[in-house]
C-alpha cells in the first residue's frame, strides 16, 4: 500500500489572527495586561508583550470578575476574585464543548488563541473529506484515535493544537503502520 500524499506546506509563514465567539472576546490590551472574556466573566491576566496603553478606562479594567496576581517569572501567582468563583464553568468554540477552569498558573484551562488553529484544522480536514468523498465524521474518528489513542477524548482540533504538528504527524504514521501490518496479518 503506498503513503497518501501529505500536505503541501505554505512556502512562507502564515500569520493567524484569533478573533473573538460567543464564549471568548479579548476586550482590551495594554500596560503589560489583557483584559478578556470567557464566557460570564471578565477577566485580567498578564501579557508582558502588551507594551502600549489600554484604550479603555481603568474602570473597565477594575470592573472585572477576576485579576491574576504573579508572583514569579514561571506564571505561577493567584487569582483576586469579585465574588466566589465556579470551580468550572461550560464553554463552546463551534461544536466543540469544554470547561473553563481559573488554574493557579493564569490560564483558564484552554487557550483560546489557538482557535486560529483549531479552524485551519477543520476546514483542512473537511476538506480533505469532501475530496476524498466522505462525510466529516467518519473521517474525524479515526484521526481521533490515531491522535489520542482512544475513540471518546477531547476535542481534536484543540488536541492537535496542543500536541503539534509533528507529534501528530508522528502518531498517524504510527497508526497507519500498525493499520498496516494487522493487515498483512490477516492475509496470511
């Protein structure tokens, strides 16, 4: 059996912008800090590389529900809060379901600029299952399995993100050899 071809990689760098959904918007930037959204709560966390002014007022910022305190250089530090928060709270990019969570590190359990990412990987899938004739789903599952070795496991596109190209294209390389050789096994 021959290797499918694999992708065609830009020949330059592709900048990808995340923009804003339902349950994430990034409100403001500025002075080393975001000012954000997930879902029910504003939040301000912070961002060395925001190094220009925040365009709105300080009452804006002050008016979140929580603010991240560092307390080191390893964004280790602690969450100030208006009032008690929820241990996790339902959040959805697409048809992707998952929980918000205030971690002791000064993330919310997801990263949210990867969304970019996660859409590059679902309108190249989808695609690659129109070509190829079929429906998205049952294209989706396998990959799954090969990406996480499992059938039920978080999200992909959002797994992938995190686990990176090459790690991914690594696991379906194995996948398809094991596919492979329980293939040659049951010829003999």
């Amino acid at each position: 059996m021959s290797r499918p071809a694999l992708p065609v990689l830009a020949p330059a760098p592709i900048v990808m912008r995340t923009s804003g959904w339902k349950d994430y918007a990034l409100i403001d930037s500025g002075g080393g800090r975001k000012l954000e959204r997930y879902g029910p709560f504003r939040v301000v966390r912070p961002e060395p590389q925001c190094l220009w002014s925040p365009r709105l007022p300080t009452e804006d910022w002050e008016a979140a529900d929580a603010v991240f305190d560092p307390s080191d250089e390893d964004e280790a530090g602690r969450w100030r809060f208006k009032a008690q928060p929820k241990d996790t709270w339902p959040l959805a990019w697409r048809r992707v379901r998952f929980k918000g969570r205030f971690t002791a590190f000064r993330h919310l359990a997801f990263f949210p600029e990867q969304a970019a990412n996660w859409a590059w990987l679902d309108q190249a899938l989808r695609a690659a299952a129109t070509q190829l004739g079929l429906k998205a789903g049952p294209m989706f599952q396998p990959i799954r399995v090969a990406i996480c070795g499992r059938k039920n496991a978080p999200p992909l596109f959002e797994t992938m993100a995190v686990l990176g190209r090459e790690t991914c294209l690594t696991r379906v390389r194995q996948a398809e050899e094991r596919l492979q050789l329980l293939d040659e096994q049951t010829r003999l």
